[in-house]
C-alpha cells in the first residue's frame, strides 16, 4: 500500500546506548534506518539519550557538537588513578562574563569521589 503524506506519522527515536556493542547515537541512527525501509514517509527524529553513566559524553556531543572533548587524570574512591572525560561548551554569545551554560562541564567518570578534583 502506497503511503500519502496525511499517512506519515512523527517518530522520535531516543535510545539509550547499549552497552559494549553501540553508542546511543547509532543506535538511534540504525533503529531509524530500519524504521525508514518500512515507513519512508514518517518524520523521523533522533534523539539520543543517557542515564548519566556510559555513553552520556557521546549522546551530549551529539546535542553539543562544538564542545570540546577533555581527558583528565582524577583520584578513585580508593585514592588510584582513573582516567575521566569532560565537555567544555564555548560561552555563549551575550553570556555576562562569559558565565552561564557556556561554562558548564560535562562529567562522565567512573567514581564520583574524582568530580571535585576534575573541576
């Protein structure tokens, strides 16, 4: 059966990453694909989601595509070294003192004991 536009529906694919095998972002970007060889008219959005632990710096660079990626060395809950990833998002235009949502870092790390050191 042929498909008119009034029979095109809005989809929002927002998938979680899916541990070891996929990133949110492709996870969303397959689901639609399979999604489209069924439905080509549908409005398809993706919108990759995290919980905060594994995948949340991958599903905000997606939001974010212009922050900055930054390795740092932080102390675990056991005082060992762990290695930690943050985002840094450019001020935003008109910010006051470049303040704001343009100085907000992104924290994705195993132990939280680290987050004030990374800061």
């Amino acid at each position: 059966m042929s498909r008119t536009s009034k029979d095109a529906a809005r989809i929002v694919f927002a998938p979680d990453s899916l541990r070891g095998t996929a990133t949110a972002d492709a996870a969303a970007r397959n689901i639609a694909e399979g999604w489209l060889t069924v439905r080509p008219n549908d409005d398809v959005r993706l919108l990759p989601m995290a919980d905060g632990g594994e995948g949340a710096i991958d599903a905000l660079k997606t939001l974010f595509p212009a922050a900055e990626q930054r390795a740092v060395r932080i102390s675990g809950p056991d005082g060992r070294p762990v290695d930690a990833v943050w985002l840094y998002l450019q001020p935003t235009p008109g910010e006051p003192n470049g303040r704001g949502v343009g100085r907000t870092r992104i924290n994705q790390r195993d132990y939280a004991h680290g987050i004030p050191r990374a800061l």
